[in-house]
C-alpha cells in the first residue's frame, strides 16, 4: 500500500521541478526522486508512472492557483450561467500562464479519459438545467463544453487561423467562452 508521506513528498518535489522548468516534457524519475529523497522506483509504485506524476502534479498545481476563483456552486448572488462562464475564462487564463503544463495535463486527460473536470462543474450545470433534466443530459453537456475547451487550447494556432484573431487576446477569450456557453445551453435557458 502506498505510503501517503512518500506520495506527498514525491508529489510536491514534482510541483516544485514544474515551476523551476520551462520544458516540463525533460524532467526525470531521476530528478523527481532526489528531490522527493526517494528510490526511483517509489515513483511508479505511488504513482503508476512519470507521466501520470507529472500529471497529477500539473492538476494540483493549477488547482491550487484556480482555488481563488473557481467556486461553481458556492455564490447564489450570481447566476449560474455567468458563473459558468467566469469559471471557463480564468480556467483559459489559467492554462494560457501554465501553458506548457496546461498541455501535458491535457494530454493525459486525453489519454486516460479521466473525467475529473467533467464532474467539477456538474453541480453548476445542474443550477442551469434544472432538476428535471436526466444525468445522462447533464454529464453530456458538461463533456461538450469542457472537451471544446480542451480541445481548442491544444490546437490553439489552429484555431487562431481558423478564427483569423489571437485567441490569447484580452477581449478574445472573454468572446470565445460566451459564444461557446450560449450555444451550448441556450435551449436550456429558453424553457
């Protein structure tokens, strides 16, 4: 059974190395285990992988810096939809300024089918959509909006060719979130 000391050390030894680098895709089990004071092979009995690490390193990382703003669910002064939306934009900007993290945290989203952040906003979704709406609605509307969103920022050039404007721009995100929302949830709104 894994050791919870030995799994935080290791996890915050790899948050600690993602910070300091700026190609995240060149850190070792070398590396992370020294930092960590641990074998190598603690690494893959805690964690399965390097990647899987790295990963989960990259979640907390960015969850600890999200913790400021991302609270779907806990503001009923605002509405739903808006909240929503603001969770969408910083969660934009968020990845934008851990980019190259952003991206191997995506990857193996991608890979693993892990469908954490699919969930996180479930509850937020349910506020829009009402009560009377199956789970099997819901769960499909949040992995439309958070797959497209994950989708458009690992294919950012592209979509900036395609959309012939700099996605990364101040005004630009803020569009491109409220196009995205409306035209996922507009049929709910309207009942």
């Amino acid at each position: 059974m894994p050791d919870r000391d030995v799994k935080r050390r290791i996890l915050a030894a790899t948050v600690s190395i993602l910070r300091e680098t700026d190609e995240p895709s060149q850190i070792t089990v070398r590396q992370i285990a020294e930092r960590a004071s641990v074998s190598i092979g603690s690494i893959n009995y805690n964690f399965g992988s390097k990647d899987a690490l790295v990963a989960e390193a990259v979640w907390q990382m960015i969850g600890i810096s999200a913790a400021d703003w991302y609270t779907p669910d806990t503001n009923p002064d605002i509405e739903p939809v808006t909240r929503l939306r603001t969770m969408f934009k910083e969660g934009i900007r968020l990845g934008l300024t851990y980019e190259k993290n952003m991206r191997i945290g995506l990857l193996h989203v991608f890979e693993t089918g892990n469908m954490q952040a699919k969930t996180l906003i479930l509850p937020l979704l349910r506020e829009i959509v009402g009560a009377e709406r199956r789970d099997i609605e819901l769960r499909m509307l949040a992995f439309q909006l958070v797959a497209s969103v994950e989708l458009a920022f690992l294919n950012f050039a592209q979509l900036s060719e395609f959309l012939g404007v700099d996605p990364s721009s101040e005004g630009t995100i803020d569009t491109i979130v409220d196009i995205a929302v409306d035209n996922l949830v507009r049929d709910y709104l309207k009942e």
